[in-house]
C-alpha cells in the first residue's frame, strides 16, 4: 500500500538516462530543449570538467639519474551539461551529450508529479535528439532523517541495519553500510545506503535508495517510462520494508 507522509524525510530525487546514439553529439540540442522548457524552467546554468595536463619534456636518452624539470603545466575546463532550473531551484532538468536527468528537491511533489516531469523531459528530449537505445536508466531516492538527539538505538526506527553479535556492546559509532540486491531477474539492481551523521546534539541517518537498469539492451526506448514507473515502485517497496511504525509515526502518515 502506497503511504503518503507529511513530513517525508526525502531530500532529493533523481532520474537519469544515458542513451546511444548513431549521431555525434551536438552542443545546439541543449539549447533546443531550452526553447521549449524555458518557461518552466528559466534559470540556466553549465557544469564544466576540470582538467589539468602534464606536457613531460624530457630527452629519451636522459639518465634515470638526472633530476627531471618541472614540466609547463595547462589548466582548462570542457562543457560537460547544461542544467535548466526552476526559479526557486526545488527542480532541475540536466542536459548533456547523451543524457538527460531530472532532479527534485524537497519539499517532494509527489510521484504523480515527478512521474509527470519525467515523462514530458524525456519525450522533449527523445525528440530533438533522436536517441537510438539505452545506455543506462537510474532512479534514486536520497533521504535524511535527522532525529535531533545525540543517540538512539537503530533498531527502534529501521528494520534494515548492520547485524551486531549479541556478544559484543550494542553500541556503534559512525557506519556505512551498502547493499546491492538484483531485481528483475539481473536485469535491474537496488543498491541500498545507509549510513549515520553524528553532528552535536543531533544524530541523522542518509537513507539512499538507488535503482538501476543493468542490461540495457533488455529495454527499448518506447518502454523507458514503464521501466521507470516499475523502479519507483521497487523503491517504494523497499523503503517500506526498511523502516518500523516508530519512524512512520515520525513521518506523519497522511494516508
């Protein structure tokens, strides 16, 4: 049963495509997919590479011996996406040579929302840029659950956890933990993160679930949407699976 909560403790959401193409990439697609997402999506900004390269010079003949110069150093950046924003940042779309993300941030809109957002993000973009396959499909769902105490015993609150022996002292400092469990028969993984942030008076747990295609060939691009809406509800499942009534109660179940 799908749980809607008032204080869901979800940060950020993610769904990424990676596509093959028979066509080189070409820088004007960005601007394209601006054109028709602008209104909703005005603020523009870019991600740049950061490189730096070694140019050694150097004989071949020089001893191993001989102390080798410090050699012209030549700093640059390469264009790697355009990211389009909306004006008060809570959601972004992310076009780059073969990719398409869309973010959202908290406070979440619900999936019916997100769900929409994708949808109409990857028809614009299958469009203008004319993908032949898929490389990659992610969806990933980043909680926090911030307690506001110094500790508190895990259990209480999750059913999923690191297993400690009943010999040794229940009590742990900071972990992470991460758990990959196939779906779909291979076809798909789970990755689950859990790991604590112990800060001053106040404990928090990060709680990410990631969903990802990892046969790529086994899904044609007219049923990425389908894909993604199944991986959603993985996650769903999963989340649920993970958490005690406690924590719900702290979420504040709405239906």
């Amino acid at each position: 049963m799908t749980r809607i909560y008032r204080k869901p403790p979800l940060i950020e959401a993610i769904c990424e495509f990676q596509f093959q193409s028979d066509k080189t990439w070409d820088w004007t697609i960005p601007g394209l997919v601006y054109q028709k997402i602008g209104k909703d999506f005005p603020e523009k900004t870019q991600e740049q590479s950061f490189q730096l390269r070694f140019a050694l010079q150097q004989s071949p003949l020089q001893s191993i011996d001989q102390p080798i110069q410090a050699p012209p150093q030549q700093f640059g950046g390469a264009l790697t996406k355009m990211q389009f924003l909306t004006t008060d940042r809570a959601a972004m779309v992310q076009v780059g040579p073969d990719l398409l993300a869309i973010n959202v941030r908290a406070p979440y809109p619900s999936w019916e929302s997100f769900a929409k957002m994708i949808e109409e993000q990857f028809g614009i973009y299958v469009e203008i840029a004319s993908p032949t396959k898929f490389k990659r499909i992610g969806l990933r769902y980043i909680n926090r659950v911030d307690f506001g105490v110094a500790g508190l015993e895990l259990t209480k609150y999750f059913s999923y956890y690191p297993h400690l022996p009943e010999s040794i002292e229940q009590k742990h400092g900071p972990f992470a933990m991460r758990v990959v469990h196939p779906e779909s028969n291979g076809q798909d993984a789970l990755t689950v993160n859990l790991a604590n942030v112990i800060q001053p008076g106040n404990l928090s747990y990060l709680f990410d679930l990631d969903y990802t295609l990892m046969q790529p060939d086994n899904v044609q691009l007219d049923k990425g949407l389908a894909w993604v809406d199944s991986a959603h509800s993985k996650i769903e499942s999963m989340f649920e699976a993970c958490i005690t009534d406690e924590l719900r109660d702290l979420f504040e179940v709405i239906k």
